[in-house]
C-alpha cells in the first residue's frame, strides 16, 4: 500500500533517538493518531473500514513511535495464509516529516518483522511505488528483494515493486519444490494483486 | 422523502426508487458505541478498500460533478447544437473539442477508462444529436470506429495484463455504420478544401471559380481555419486507414499501412505548426497542461456523467495528458506502428523472436504491442500463414522428411506448438509482465521436454517394424530436444536480463546475477552450438563439399551467433568475478541484513529458474564455491574483459550488415574496455579505495552489463 518515509524538508526536529517511544497499538484509542497521520502524509485516501480491518485482526503487528506524548510515526500491518504460505503484510509506514531519515521507520517497521517472524511467517511482502527511494533503499537494508515490478499499478500511472523478504527456510532440494508446484502450474496463471485501489 | 423530490432522481436509474435512510442511520449510529465493530464474513480487505466515505472529494466523484446525468447536462446547456451561432467561435470550439478528444484518446491509450476519457464528450454519448453539425458529427463518427478498432486489436491480444481496464466499455454504444464514417469525412474534406482554395484565391486577387459559403465569418481568419481543420480530419482519416490496413489478415496491408503512417505523422506535425507552437525557442507558452492548441477549455466535456457507468467503484479522478503530451504520444504509437509494418513476413522464428526483442526496447505501448501481437499469431499461424509445426521445424532445422511425419500429432508436440505461440505473446506484452510470464513458462517448457524425451525412449524400446522410420523418428525427436533445451535457456537468460531493464537488482545482488547470466549463457551456447552442428553435418551429407580439406567442424567453431554470444559470456564472468573479488577483498562493504541473508535472496531472485532445473545443481553453493577465491590479483592475470573485447572485436565484421549487432558489440567493447582499466586501477589502489575513492556500477554504456565506475570522493 503506501510508505512515506523520505524527503522531510527543510524542518527537521531535534532529538536524541533514545526519547522516541514505540508503542504495540493498545486499543481505540489508537486509531485516530494513526489515521490522522496517515492522511497526512500519504496521498491514498482510506476509509474508515481499512483502518479497522488492520487494527482489529491484527492489532500485535501495528506500532507507533511517540516523541514526548506527540504521535510522530507508525506502521499498519497484516498476516495471513496467501497460496499455501504464511506471510505478513506491510500496509501503511508513516514517519512525519521532521522526524525522517533518523531510522524511526526502519525500528517500527522491524518490530512489525519480528511479530511477524514470531508469529510462523515465511515471508513478508508489500508494495512501494519506484520512485520512492527512501522506502527502496530502507527495505533494501532490512533485507528485502525487489520480486516484481507491477506496471502502472498507481492510478497516477506510477509502476510499483512488490517487495519481499524470505525468512530462512530448513533447506528444501529444488526438485522437491518442483513436485509441490506442479498444481500451480496448471492453475491459472493470472496474479491477484493483494490490495486495488 | 416527497413524491417530487424523488421524482428528480428518477432520471438516474431504470427501476430505482429512492428512500430516506437518515433515520435508520441514526438508530445505527446510537446502537454502536465508540470502537464497537460488526464483522461480516465476507467483508474483506477488498470490500474495506472498496468503501468510500459519503461526502469526502477525494473518494465521492459524486461530490464534484454539476449535473446528475447526461440528459440533465444537455438540458443544462452543457453540448450545445451549434456551440455558438456565431460561425467563428463555432468553429474555434469545434477545434478545441478535436483536440481535447485527441488528448482523451491518448490518456485512454495509457491506460485510463474510456468513459472517463473519450466518452467524457458529451457530443458522443449522443451521436444523433451532432447529425446537423457536419464538422462535429463526421469527427465523432470517426473517433468511434476508431476506438471500436483499437478496441478490438487489443481484445484479440487477450495479454490479460492490467490494462485490461483498456478494454472495459461499460455499456458505452460505439455501435455505428463504421463503413460510413470514411464517406462522411471525405465529404467534409472536401467542402473545407473547397473553402480553402475559394478563399485562397481571394487573398491572390484570382477569381473564385466556384460559389461557396465560407467555413466561417471573419476573412482575416478563414485560411488558418481551413487549414487547421483540415490536418485534424486528414490525420483522423489516415489513421482509420492504418487501422484498417493493419487490421487486414496475414500482413496484407502492411504496405499501404506504412503510406498513411506517413500521412499521418505530416498531419500531426502541420497541426503542431498550424497552432504556432514553438517548442525550440523555449519561449513562455500558455500553461503546458492545456489540452488544446488554443489553451482554451473545450464545450462539451463532462468526466463525471459517466461515473455510474464507468466502474464497479466510484472512479477517483483523472488528469488528461495535455495536447502536446498527446501529439508526443501518437508520434511514438505511429513510429511504433511503421516499425511493426516493416517487419518481413519471411521472418524465421529466430529472427521473429529478435524482431520483437528489439521493438521492446523503445518501449512501446499497449496498442502498439497489441498490432505486433495480431500480427504474428492469427488463427494459430506465424503472420497467418504458416502452421506452428513447420515454424518448429525449421527452427529447429528438422529434416524435410518430418513433413509426411506422424511426429506432428504427438501429444508433446503438439504441446510445444502451443507452448511457442504463448511465447510469443508473452514477448509481445508489457516488460514486467513479460518478465513474470517466462519465468513461470520455464515449468511448461521443462514437462514438456521431458514428455518429449520419454517419446524418444519409449520409440527405443518399441519393436524395429521399419527400421529407417523409426530411426528418423528417433532423430527428429532428438533434434527437437536439443531445440527446445536451447529456447529453454534462451528464455532463462531473457528473464535475467529484464531485471535490470526492471531496476529488480540492487547493486549488493549484482554477483549473483551475473553468476547466473553467465551459468545460463554458457549452456545456451552449449545448445546453439549443438544444434548448428547437427544442422551442418545435415546439410553436408547430401552436398558435395566444394573446398576439399575444408573441416565442417571448424565452420561451426567460428559460427558468428555462438561467438556473438561467448562475449557476452566473457562479460558476464568479468563482472561475477570482480564484483566477488571486490567482496572478498573487503573493496565493497555491505552491512549483513538483520532477518535473512544473501542464500535466501538468492534464492527468491532464482526460484523460478531453480524449480524448472536450470541449472541442474544446487546453485547457491556452486555460487559461493565459484567465487569465494576470486581475488583481485588473480584477475590481474586472466582478465576476461580482454577476452570479451577481443571477441567482440573478432565477430564484428561478421555482422557488417547488420547494425543492430554492431552497435551492441560495441557496447560489449566499451564495458570491456572500461571495467578492464577500472579493474587495474582498483588492483594498484588496493586499501586506499575506502578514504579517497568512491566505487559504484553505472549502466552507461549498456542497459544490462555494468560500469565499474572510480571517482574521487
């Protein structure tokens, strides 16, 4: 879905990393810094139904970052079964602008991994638009790949990367992969796009 | 809610009947309390997503449209018949309203709906009201069978990519006498040019030889107008042709189609003339968004009359491409349509697959790729008119015995037939998608090679009833394998090389990519090679040899194909080999990544190519084992950028008619040269590298091989 992690501007904050508090989303309270700060910052707009959908099913893989009682960040995620493997989601990054580049994201987005990892994931996925190289290069650092590349997959005609990081696996011989996907060889071939707009 | 008030509504719908809810409304809202949630079972992320706030711009197109419908608009005023009574706005309007719906066709090209595009014109959601307009009503019956025919190329395409969204009409009528709309124009051409020669022979004092009524009011004006409207119903008209001409089975009109490409592309430039655009002086012009030539806003456009019928969901708002955006667009849609109209119907299947390879290089568009499409694969044939069997036949260069074969109703042959024309279509689709595509083929093409190898086993252990029949049988399933593990390989190598026109690499992965790309390259050669040889020595058994002594061997060593492909070969091992060595030496750090490491992105990057065998070891551990000793000074003394620059230079002259392959060996020549010298450099500096020199891989020089580039920090 969305991350909004670069640039920042001219107005940066200042402060020491060790003052930035990260919270697991507690409960309703919640819900209104994050989709104050989401609308802020990202340019999709989310009804009121998306937010909910998250933070309800999946309330131990969303965190916020406070700065002294102020909501300056959070992350908005999902898990699930998606063709016979258990992968988290990544749904929303948002860091606000004066608090950027000083590693807010990559700490929220890592405890959401690690839930994640906990959790029995074998990978975690989302998407970002290509031109946002700060999402890029902070994904690039925690490990990710760029899977895919989905082509005008913004309704501003922007392409998008599927992003994906692959926890380690027990080692399985290629060919007995081959055997467990010679089904989906035969299904349909067609790739569903995990979230439209 | 009152009988009268839901009498306004009930334009809207069919059988609608409309009822207050507020109350209920209400009710719900004080039976929640504050973080109280109903969940239903089939309320999913799609259906959250779907949701739109009531009242909220940014998801209610409701919220910004003036009229309710298409009717209510009309009767607003909104399309008038004529748009002014005065004969010169009238006809500065018309143009506007050509040139807006130029800019709605190609933003529909790109990939937005068309009712929220073309149909946006409320001229053409109701044709029968333009019939008294003659300039109006010929150029919306022609836009609508040319959208009908764009339409149809790129349903007969059936990618099934995203742009499926192209397709979607949406109960939009683009029914009409199609044959008709040429007629229509021609007769409105030629009354303008009548107009335009009458006024013409005015201003030269020259008698005016027939009574006409001039186009418009002021005389000052009527040659601009004349002129202007005339390349826009010209171009309109060439590119129905082209349309038309293309739209001919089995390539027939690719001639004539080339003709009025070119008409078109000099209408499309007089129009950017006529309209006093000077784009090389840099002057100040009106805003760059407009969508016409006058920078004025066109009569008749409403975007949001169709929001009931444009999409399953209410559609979020679109920006349409300014006028010199699309004059930009249909420039590239022709060049693109003249290259495919220059493709030769003669073409092998190896020159087909490089045809297509290169169109995609400029990066064409949907309705391009769609003709290119069409035009190679009809009614199962190569350009309709030749069967996928013999296509494979001579690919694979069978003996001309196989044409009174049974072969070609075995089960995996005939699913390899299958398998080549899929291929085809998939090269012909947008890059990313492509790409996707020929990694999950890889699968297909591996069963059914395996299929085909146990028809040959199974043909060794049948009873010898005709011993040479079945000996023929046994070679040409042979040959065929050998073929097919060559396209196998050969698709392998396309899917690497589209990640990085893809930018799916990050600089740290680059080894490993190269590693493959050279792993994949040298069996791809080992095939190529095979097959040439098998050909050759085919060729020779029934020809005298006209150089005795001359070894068909070495003929074969030398092919210019294989040695094309060796320097890339050489490249591709260069870089896996610096970039490891770089590694080992510590020249490149790279911070270990906190939840996996390099093994598992290996492994996600090649999963593909791992689950269908290629190649056949378990490859990570090949990697690293390759690659854990490299070091700089052992490159230093077998460099393999020297090895790729002197093949390149060696083959040249091989390809001397050929420019494609010139220019690329030259590109395998400069990234040669450059990462050499790079590389000694990078051998002297050793440890200084990390204070005063900074090292990075640029693709200056080639779109898929890398740079190493030293600056000075």
């Amino acid at each position: 879905m969305d991350t909004g992690v670069s640039g920042g501007g001219d107005e940066k904050a200042e402060f020491d990393p060790s003052e930035i508090t990260y919270v697991s989303y507690g409960g309703e309270h919640h819900l209104p810094l994050i989709m104050n700060l989401v609308d802020q910052e990202l340019s999709e707009p989310y009804s009121i139904f998306t937010y909910r959908y998250f933070v309800y099913l999946w309330p131990q893989l969303s965190f916020l970052a406070f700065h002294k009682e102020k909501c300056v960040g959070t992350v908005v995620c999902k898990m699930g079964e998606h063709r016979s493997t258990y992968r988290g989601y990544i749904a929303m990054l948002v860091v606000v602008k004066p608090y950027r580049g000083k590693g807010i994201a990559t700490e929220l987005v890592s405890r959401s991994i690690r839930v994640m990892q906990e959790s029995g994931c074998e990978e975690v996925t989302l998407e970002a638009e290509v031109t946002n190289k700060g999402a890029l290069a902070l994904y690039g650092r925690l490990g990710f790949i760029r899977a895919k590349r989905l082509f005008r997959y913004y309704l501003n005609g922007v392409d998008a990367f599927r992003l994906k990081l692959l926890f380690p696996q027990p080692y399985i011989h290629p060919s007995l992969l081959m055997e467990a996907h010679e089904d989906s060889i035969r299904r349909s071939s067609s790739d569903t796009i995990e979230v439209s707009h | 809610m009152a009988a009268a008030e839901a009498s306004i509504f009930s334009g809207s719908g069919d059988n609608s009947v409309w009822t207050d809810v507020s109350p209920l409304l209400q009710a719900a809202c004080n039976g929640l309390q504050d973080g109280e949630l109903i969940h239903g079972d089939n309320f999913n992320l799609y259906a959250a997503m779907s949701a739109l706030e009531i009242m909220d711009p940014k998801m209610d197109s409701g919220m910004i449209g003036r009229y309710y419908s298409v009717d209510e608009a009309i009767d607003g005023g909104a399309a008038p018949i004529p748009i002014s009574f005065d004969r010169t706005v009238d006809v500065q309007c018309t143009i506007d309203i050509m040139d807006h719906l130029l800019a709605c066709e190609a933003t529909w090209h790109k990939g937005h709906s068309l009712a929220q595009t073309v149909f946006s014109c409320i001229y053409l959601l109701r044709p029968e009201r333009t019939t008294s307009h003659a300039l109006l009503h010929s150029y919306s019956s022609v836009i609508r069978a040319t959208c009908k025919a764009v339409i149809s190329v790129v349903s007969d395409a059936r990618t099934h990519e995203e742009e499926d969204l192209f397709t979607m009409m949406y109960g939009l009528n683009l029914n009409g006498e199609d044959e008709k709309c040429l007629s229509i124009l021609n007769a409105v051409e030629e009354t303008i040019s009548r107009q335009l020669r009458a006024c013409r022979a005015l201003s030269a004092r020259r008698k005016v030889l027939e009574d006409i009524e001039p186009l418009q009011n002021n005389p000052m004006l009527e040659e601009g107008y004349c002129r202007a409207i005339l390349a826009r119903l010209r171009f309109r008209k060439h590119f129905y042709h082209v349309l038309m001409c293309l739209k001919r089975p089995q390539g027939r009109g690719l001639q004539l189609a080339r003709k009025h490409v070119a008409s078109c592309i000099s209408e499309l430039k007089a129009i950017r003339e006529l309209s006093g655009q000077h784009t090389a002086c840099g002057g100040q012009t009106i805003s760059e968004d407009r969508t016409t030539a006058s920078g004025r806003q066109p009569v008749g456009f409403d975007a949001s009359l169709n929001a009931r019928l444009s999409a399953p969901t209410p559609p979020r708002s679109i920006k349409i491409l300014s006028w010199s955006e699309a004059i930009e667009y249909f420039l590239k849609l022709l060049q693109d349509l003249d290259i495919i109209s220059s493709c030769s119907l003669e073409n092998s299947l190896d020159c087909v697959l490089h045809f297509v390879v290169q169109f995609q290089k400029s990066q064409p568009d949907l309705v391009a790729r769609a003709h290119l499409q069409r035009l190679l694969l009809q009614d199962g044939k190569l350009f309709g008119r030749e069967a996928i069997f013999s296509v494979i036949s001579k690919a694979a260069t069978l003996p001309e015995v196989v044409k009174n074969h049974d072969i070609e109703k075995m089960e995996c042959v005939i699913q390899l037939g299958q398998l080549v024309i899929n291929l085809l279509r998939i090269l012909c689709a947008n890059s990313a998608w492509q790409r996707r595509k020929l990694g999950k083929i890889l699968q297909d093409w591996r069963v059914t090679y395996i299929q085909l190898e146990l028809a040959l086993r199974s043909k060794f252990g049948e009873p010898s009833g005709t011993p040479s029949g079945e000996n023929i049988c046994m070679n040409i399933l042979k040959q065929l394998l050998v073929w097919v593990e060559e396209k196998v390989y050969w698709i392998a190598s396309r899917f690497l090389m589209l990640g990085f026109e893809l930018e799916l690499y990050s600089t740290s992965e680059y080894g490993m990519v190269y590693w493959y790309i050279y792993v994949v390259s040298v069996k791809l050669v080992e095939k190529l090679h095979h097959r040439i040889s098998i050909s050759n020595r085919v060729k020779c058994r029934g020809k005298k040899k006209r150089v005795p002594g001359k070894d068909a061997t070495r003929d074969i060593q030398f092919s210019p194909t294989v040695l094309f492909l060796q320097s890339h070969i050489c490249l591709a091992e260069g870089l896996t080999m610096m970039l490891a060595a770089l590694r080992n030496e510590k020249m490149i750090l790279e911070s270990p990544t906190p939840f996996n490491s390099d093994q598992e992105r290996f492994f996600q990057h090649f999963e593909l190519l791992q689950k269908a065998g290629i190649p056949d070891h378990n490859s990570y551990q090949s990697f690293e084992g390759s690659t854990k000793n490299a070091s700089l000074s052992m490159l230093a003394m077998y460099n393999h950028f020297k090895d790729a620059q002197r093949i390149a230079k060696e083959v040249k002259s091989s390809f001397s008619d050929d420019p494609e392959r010139l220019s690329e060996l030259r590109r395998i020549e400069q990234v040669a040269e450059h990462n050499s010298v790079a590389l000694s450099l990078l051998c002297r500096v050793g440890d200084a590298l990390d204070s005063s020199l900074k090292l990075s891989f640029e693709f200056s020089h080639h779109p898929h091989f890398a740079t190493a580039v030293v600056r000075r920090s």
